[in-house]
C-alpha cells in the first residue's frame, strides 16, 4: 500500500469544528475550578495523579499559592486542541513521543531553563532535558515475568532469550501498534543488533524476527493495564512492558519479577504549549517539581526513576543497579530514539496492519 | 348448511362445585350447574363476580382448584385447552392482525391438520352463514368493529364445535350493532344447535339471547333459570336490582296463608305478595314489584277492598321521560319511595309533582324476598 | 396570519426542535466539517479518490472489515438467540420475577464498560474461573482458548450489546395482545403451533429492527475486540482508532469512518422503513 505524499500535509491543516466539540467538555471543567492563581496540566489521570497531588501539587501550591488542575485529554485531543487553536493548556505532562509529535508541529515553547530558581539545570539528566520538553520522570520497557510460572533467576536474561521458545516455551506478550511503540528494537536485539547500533531500525528485519515468536503471542497488548493483567493472572509467562506498570502491580502483591537486561528508556515529560494563558505558573512548576526533594517525594511512592541525578539516593533500590549505583536504565538500558519512532511510525503502522493479520 | 351444522346432542357440561382461589379469596366458590346440548346458556353478574372467570376454567385457561368439569360425561379438568375442542370468541375478538380473514377463520382447521381442499371448502361456508364471504382478504384493521365480531364467531364455529364459549363478545359494539349481533349470534346457534356459555354483564342481552341464565354474585351462582322466570321472580334483592328497575318495600310479616303473606310497614300499611314456605311471620322482608306493574291514578276517595290488589297512597315526589316510558316516583311514607313506569302511549300524561296520587298493583305480582 | 402562524408553532415538533438544533450544532455540522476539512487536505478531488481507494482497497481494511462483518453477524444472531426468550419472560411475567430478570439485565450497565470486560477477562482468562471449573470437573484437559480469540470477543459483544435487544424485542412483544395466543391454543393450536404461526410472526418486526441496531453497534465497536480479541482480530474501528490516536493520519481515519458511516447509514434506512411497516401493521 503506497499512500500518496500529499497525507503529510493532511495531518498539518486542520479542523475546527471537531476540535472545539472535543474540547468543549475540558473547558467546562476548567471554569469551575477556583479562578485564583492556577496551572492547568494535561495529566495520565487516575493514581498517577493522587500521589502526584499529594507530593507534588499540594507541596507546590503552599509554596507559590500556586492551585494545579489536572485535566485528562488523550492524545488526539490534545492535537486538536493545539491544531485549532483551542488550547485551554498551560502545561502537558505526557509521554516523550507524543511531545515530540507536539513539538513537530511548532505547538510547544523551549524549555527556558536559565529561568530555574529551584532546581539546578546541571543536575537534570542530560538524556531527558529536552529542548522542547524536559522529563519529569524516567522509567523503561522492560523484560517482565510471572514468578509463579518462572521462578526470579531462571527468567530470560535477554531479548535474544526471550525470542527462543525452545529453552523458553510458555505465552508472552509484546505491546501492540496501538501502544504507540510495538517491540522493533528487542526484535532486532533479538536478531544480533547490538544495543548501540538499533538506529535507524530495519523494519523489515525486525518484523521478520518478531514473526519467529509470533506463535506464542496470544495477545499485544494495546494499554500499560493489559499488560500487566495478563502477567498477573498468568495469561502469559512473560512479556515486555512499562517497569511502572509493573512497578505498580508488584505493589500490589501481583507474582511479576523485572529482567532489567537491555531495557529500553522511555520518560514522561512537561512541555509548555503555545498560547499558555498561564505561562510563568507552567514555568515555575517545572522548576519546582525537578527539584531533588519533589522528586524523591514523588517517586518513593510512584516507581521511577528521577529526572534529577541528586534524587538517586532516594530513589526506590528496585531500581537501582547495585553494581553501579545508578539506575538500570544507565547500565544496562538503551534510549528509545523517539525521532526516528516520530519519522517512521505511520510507516511501521502500515507494516504492523499488513503483518498483523498474517 | 350441512357442511358447518354440529353434531346434535353432544354438548352437554356440567359444572360440579368448581373453585377456583387467588390467595384466601375465592373468586369461583363451589359453582355447580348443568347446561343442555345446543343450550344457550349465558353467566350473567357484574364484574368481579366471578363469570369470566368460571368461563376461563370450562376452557381450560384457568385451573380449577376444586371441583370437575364434564363434557359429554368426561371430565375435562386435566385436558389442556387445545385439547377440549371449544369454538372460542373474546371479548376483543382476538382477530390474528397478520392473518388476512380468511386464514384467520382457517386457523383452527389448519392447528387440526385438515387438508387443504376441506379447508378451502369449510372456511367458505363459515364466511357465508356471517355474511362475510366478500372480505376473505381483508386484514383485521381494515375491518368494522361489527366485522371483526363476525370473524371470531366465523372463526370459533368453522371445526364444529358442539360447544362454543363466548366471553363479552359484544362488550366493545354500540348499542344499535350489539343489538343487531344478539340476533345473529342467537340465529347462527339455533341454527347449528351448537351449546353457548356465554358471558355477560349486560341484562338485556343475556335475557334476549339465554335459553337459560345463571346469575353470578361474589363467586357463586345466586339463581339459574330462563329469562322470564328470573325476572318475574328474583330469588333476592340483589338479582331484583339487577335484572331492570325493581321496588323493595321493606317491612314485617304479619301473616302467612298459603302461599300469600301479609307484609306490614313501617307506617303500618299492609301489603300482600306471593311467598314460598320458608316466609314466618314476624321476619322482616322486602316486597318486590316490578315498577310496569304498578299502575297510577289520582286519588279519588273510596277503594274497593279487594285482598287481591295491593293499594297505597303517596305524594308525586319526582318523574322523568324515558322515551317510551314515563318514570314517576311515589313516596308513600317516609323513606319508602315506589317507581312506577308508564307507558308513553297517548293520555299517558305525567301527574303534577306533589299531587297526591294512588298506587295499586296485584298481589300476584309481588313476591316477598327474604335476602 | 398571525392566527396561522400561532397554530403552526403550536404542532409538537417545536418541542423536539432545540434537540435538533443542538445536534446539528455539535454533532452533525462538526462532522462534515471534519470529513471536508480531512479529505480537502489530501488534494485535488482526483486525488482525493485515488488516495480513498488506495485505502478503501488496502489489505488491512479489507480484511478489517470482513473480520468486522462476520463478528458482528455473528454477535447479533447469537444476542438473539439469547434475547428471543428472555424478552419472552419479560413480557409475560409481572412484579418481582419481572423486575429481577430486568434489573439483571439492565443493572451492569451502570458500570462502565472497561470494568465489565475486565471482569470477563478474569472469568475467561486460561487460568480464569470458567477454565478453572471446566478443568476441575475433568470436563476439558487443557484450558480452553476463550480470551484473545474470536470466541472472547463474541462473548464480550454479546453480553454488550444483550440489553438493546431484549429491550427492543420486550417493547414489541409487550404490544403483542395476550388474548392472541390465548385464542390461538382455545382454537386447537399447540404450544409450538401458536408460537410459530402467532407469536413469532407478531415479533417479527422487533427481531428485524432489534437485529439491525444490534449489527449498526457491533460494526463501530472497538473496546471489546481490543481488549478480548486476539492479535489479528482487527476490526475496522479498532483501525480508525489507530489512524487517530497513534499515526496523527486524520484524512485515512476519515475515509474509513466514511466507510462506517456509510453502511450504517444504510442500515438505518432499512431499520427506518422496518420499523415504518410495524407502524402501518398497527402491531
């Protein structure tokens, strides 16, 4: 299937009409908060933000008399809000691709980072401190298990591991298209790639070794909540998903174990969108909640690991390599090039449409 | 009409003590009766007195708690009712709206596995005997409310039941076409000598089509018999009242001789009626006239004594033109109010109000009532 | 004039006329707008066309939508058959029975539709309550595949989409006159011979317009086959769901919503002249 040129064009105009009715509803809630002093923040919504409220926004409004109001908006709404020219938005808290989306198309301001007061640029690890975002926390896709089905320590130590269903028969599952991010660099890992050397991905070779295990993939999962139930409930043996997810699952008592072994770094990140009504707040929130003690008081109790270097210290041991004192995604993760995913992805969903129904 | 005419002298139910119960209640208590082959046989009484009900458990759609039906001898009690081989005709017809007439007249056959050219031939012959043989491809609702009735007895009668059960077929007509259908209806069973029990709670209609009429009032059967008989000689109050206009004029036994008792009121006006052996003297009694019994003069002096005709004295308290008749009530004492009907021939004029007026009827035409 | 005016405005249809209004407003004009401004952005008209059936045409919808077809012929013939009876009870019991099969019915609605799949997941699941049970009992030696497959997403639809049609189905044979059957089993009928000759005739028309809107929902239905299908059980909203949210390729989404849309439309003409025959039947 060979999609004319003109569709990139396409995704750049835009439509008012359908952007206004989505984004109605948002500006409704938006006017009933408190009209004082506010930030409003693009959020994942549900527990994400009840701990972020507690560690973050609380402690942020008594220190600037600053009020922090979530609003939930998928993805698509966001670029409808952006494109028609609708946003209500002083600040996005979302993955790293999708603000690279954003960012592509002249929708985010730069980050101003000689403007911190709280916290020290320098400190801000470099991999995450954008110019068009900065992350707020870093996590990975990870090499997930059920230890009732393998017990810790006989688990694939390796995506080529995982790829070998002879030592290792059992189900698994790899995210779906629909994730936003299906499995091509453990595919390719898998295959022989060394770690640094992923990029650009061959698609065509990596779909090729993700047929190889296709068979035992009974499920891709599509939401971080599938993923982990299906290794909860022993649905599949093993599977590559977010550490958060299971981070949060493994909290709640749930048999999952972590391969931290070629683990792929991922992060979550604020950008600021054109046309923040509240500018400076967005801008004071992002200092404020890089600082070292915001983030080990968020992330003592939300699993990932810290933006800020200075954090490390109280960061969960979980993610910690103790050989090297840094996170696993330092010493033995690669970072998710999400330029190259940003350039290719309407490509690679092409390819995973035609791949997917065999 | 051989083809549709039913078997003579089969029909024949009899009803043994049935009963039927909802909770405590009794709606049908202990109900017994015969009815004859090719009998029209109607349940007359108002509503929750139990005849749609009794109707319901001859054909099967009710239990029967207590108590056997017979038909023909067998009883049928156990029998499903697809099985009792009744015509049926409902109360609102109960025409299939997506059958056309004829299929709907050619139901019962076609359940009965008839074959076809019996079919063809049977439901013609329905169609004729109700005049409907020209709207064989009509649907229900292109049809009048006198049509539709017309089906459902075409339909009920097309197997050759030697039974069929009516319930309030004409409830939903006007008066001038249930008037009109009463004589079809009644022709169109003479003329199968089909048996008919048929429910109603309209007077007029059960005694102009009954053979024989059983009253219903609160689950039992107050008095069976034919029209006249029940009209001339309510065995209660409560049939006086609703078999037409009826005058109870309450008192006390004074004396029994024979068959006639003396019933005296409470203004010490003495009356005499017909009474059956169980009137003792000193009960306190109702005496029962029809009001087109009694007939109305001025009162002029002098009245013969004779103990065949019963006499009183009133004031014209109200009349009404009724058409054919002229109602006037006497009040002949305090609290006792008597109805006489006049017929509107000529000189039939109405009394003027208040003037006094004199009242008199035959003993033989009253009945004393003790219930 | 005015007198003419007045009585013009007095007609019941002022009464729906802010609906309409409201719908055309943020529903029906947005839409246009959104499929003229989606499939302007490709180019020329020609191009336009070329580019919609290279979509139209592409193994992926075609497959979608043969996999959609199927699921959801599938989905209504089985909510159907499951329905038929149920709507039967309904509509001839009163009081608690009556109230307790239609509170069952009706009350898992009120969660949302995310937790109730869930919840099917953890009784379908191979280690779920249902393979459990089966395996327990000796009835199966492995467990059976009823998540993430064909299966799953039938059984997930069908539970969905039960309650418009055993709604539909009640509302029409609640209008089927009691006394009919009564006359058909006084007339001789059996059991079997007034339900196929009367009462399922009478019906008819509800399981015509029932099926219909059971099919118009399963052909847009996207939750379910995502979370219960498996890998290659794509249907063709769970596409426009992609186009959208991952691939920022809002001219492809439209085409395929097009698509939909259509069809639907389609239905919804032959529900509308179904349910405008029921009328004229007077049933």
């Amino acid at each position: 299937m060979t999609a004319p040129k003109a569709v990139n064009p396409g995704r750049r105009k835009f439509t008012t009409g359908v952007a206004v009715a989505a984004v109605a509803p948002t500006m409704f809630w938006i006017k009933k908060a408190a009209a004082a002093e506010q930030v409003i923040v693009r959020t994942p919504g549900g527990v994400f933000d009840d701990v972020k409220k507690e560690t973050i926004y609380d402690p942020f409004r008594k220190e600037t008399g600053i009020e922090v109001v979530p609003v939930a908006a998928t993805t698509a709404k966001l670029m409808a809000m952006m494109k028609s020219g609708q946003n209500e938005l002083d600040l996005i808290d979302t993955g790293d691709s999708t603000l690279l989306e954003l960012e592509k198309s002249n929708y985010l301001m730069p980050i101003n980072y000689d403007e911190f007061k709280y916290t020290n640029p320098a400190d801000i690890d470099p991999v995450v401190k954008r110019k068009y975002q900065v992350g707020c926390f870093i996590y990975a896709m990870v090499l997930g298990f059920n230890t009732k089905a393998i017990p810790v320590g006989t688990e694939p130590k390796s995506w080529a591991e995982f790829w070998d269903l002879k030592k290792f028969p059992g189900r698994r599952t790899l995210p779906d298209m629909a994730s936003g991010t299906p499995s091509l660099e453990f595919a390719l890992i898998a295959d022989g790639v060394p770690m640094d050397k992923l990029y650009p991905l061959d698609i065509d070779r990596a779909f090729k070794s993700m047929s190889r295990i296709r068979s035992a993939i009974p499920k891709f999962w599509d939401t971080g909540a599938l993923s982990s139930t299906m290794l909860a409930d022993n649905e599949v043996s093993m599977g590559a998903l977010w550490s958060t997810r299971a981070a949060v699952a493994i909290d709640q008592g749930a048999p999952l174990g972590i391969q931290w072994n070629q683990n792929a770094l991922l992060a979550q990140a604020y950008g600021i969108p054109v046309g923040a009504k509240n500018l400076a707040n967005a801008k004071k929130f992002i200092d404020y909640s890089s600082t070292p003690e915001a983030q080990a008081r968020w992330l003592a109790k939300y699993k990932a690991i810290p933006v800020n270097t200075k954090a490390y210290g109280a960061t969960s041991r979980d993610l910690i390599d103790p050989a090297t004192k840094t996170p696993w995604t330092k010493s033995k993760g690669f970072l998710l090039d999400i330029n190259w995913w940003a350039d290719n992805r309407q490509k690679v969903g092409q390819y995973w449409s035609k791949w997917i129904i065999g | 009409m051989k083809g549709v005419a039913s078997g003579q002298g089969k029909g024949a139910i009899e009803l043994r003590q049935i009963t039927k119960r909802y909770g405590k209640e009794r709606v049908v208590d202990a109900v017994s009766t015969t009815i004859a082959p090719g009998e029209f046989f109607s349940l007359l009484g108002p509503s929750g007195s139990g005849k749609t009900t009794t109707l319901m458990m001859i054909a099967g759609f009710a239990d029967v708690d207590e108590g056997q039906v017979l038909v023909d001898g067998t009883d049928i009690v156990d029998v499903p009712p697809q099985r009792r081989g009744f015509g049926m005709v409902f109360q609102n017809y109960a025409i299939f709206p997506h059958l056309n007439v004829f299929d709907n007249v050619a139901f019962p056959l076609r359940a009965r596995k008839l074959p076809n050219d019996q079919i063809q031939e049977r439901v013609q012959q329905a169609l004729e005997l109700v005049r409907l043989e020209r709207f064989a491809d009509r649907f229900s609702r292109q049809l009048s409310g006198g049509q539709q009735q017309r089906v459902a007895i075409a339909r009920a009668i097309v197997f050759q039941p030697s039974v069929v059960l009516m319930d309030e077929p004409l409830g939903a007509l006007d008066k001038n076409l249930r008037y009109q259908m009463q004589v079809e209806i009644k022709e169109i069973q003479q003329r199968l000598g089909m048996t008919v029990v048929y429910v109603t709670h309209d007077q007029e209609e059960a005694m102009n089509m009954s053979d024989r009429i059983a009253i219903m009032n609160n689950g039992r059967i107050e008095q069976v018999g034919r029209p006249t008989d029940i009209y001339e000689n309510p065995a209660s109050n409560f049939i006086a009242r609703f078999l037409g206009e009826a005058n109870l004029i309450e008192g006390t036994i004074e004396e029994v001789r024979e068959d006639v008792a003396v019933l005296c009121t409470a203004g010490g006006l003495q009356l005499r009626a017909r009474a059956d052996g169980n009137v003792q003297p000193g009960a306190r009694a109702h005496l029962f006239v029809r009001p087109e019994r009694v007939t109305i003069v001025r009162a002029r002096g002098g009245i013969a004594a004779d103990p065949a005709i019963n006499h009183a004295t009133g004031r014209l308290a109200q009349t009404s033109f009724l058409g054919n008749i002229l109602r006037h009530v006497v009040e002949i004492e305090p609290g006792i109010r008597v109805t006489v009907d006049v017929q509107n021939a000529s000189g039939g004029l109405f009394r003027a109000v208040d003037e006094t007026a004199l009242l008199s009827w035959r003993a033989a035409d009253s009945v004393i009532l003790q219930r | 004039m005015t007198v003419k005016k007045s009585r013009k405005f007095s007609d019941a249809t002022v009464f729906i006329l802010p609906a309409v209004l409201l719908l055309a407003l943020v529903f029906v004009g947005p839409l246009i707008w959104f499929f003229i401004q989606a499939l302007a952005s490709v180019g020329t008209p020609a191009e336009m066309l070329s580019y919609a059936w290279t979509i139209i045409t592409s193994k992926a919808v075609v497959t979608a939508l043969m996999t959609t077809n199927w699921i959801s012929l599938m989905v209504t013939l089985l909510v159907l058959l499951i329905s038929y009876p149920l709507a039967c009870y309904l509509a001839n019991n009163q009081g608690m029975r009556f109230t307790l099969v239609l509170f069952c019915i009706v009350v898992p609605y009120f969660t949302s539709i995310i937790v109730r799949t869930y919840s099917w997941m953890v009784l379908l699941g191979r280690n779920g309550i249902i393979n459990q049970v089966l395996l327990y009992l000796g009835v199966i030696n492995e467990p059976l595949a009823l998540l993430y497959t064909k299966t799953g997403i039938l059984i997930g639809m069908v539970y969905v989409l039960l309650p418009y049609m055993v709604l539909t189905l009640f509302a029409t044979m609640k209008a089927i006159d009691p006394s009919l059957m009564r006359a058909a089993r006084g007339l001789g009928a059996s059991g079997f011979y007034a339900f196929t000759r009367i009462y399922f005739p009478l019906s008819v028309h509800g399981v015509v317009s029932g099926s219909l809107i059971v099919f118009i929902l399963s052909i847009g239905f996207f939750i379910t086959p995502a979370l219960m299908g498996g890998p290659s059980d794509v249907m063709i909203a769970m596409l426009i769901e992609r186009s959208v949210e991952i691939m920022f390729d809002w001219s492809g989404a439209a085409i395929m919503s097009l698509l939909l849309l259509f069809a639907t439309l389609v239905l919804y003409g032959i529900y509308y002249r179904v349910t405008d025959v029921r009328r004229m039947m007077g049933a």
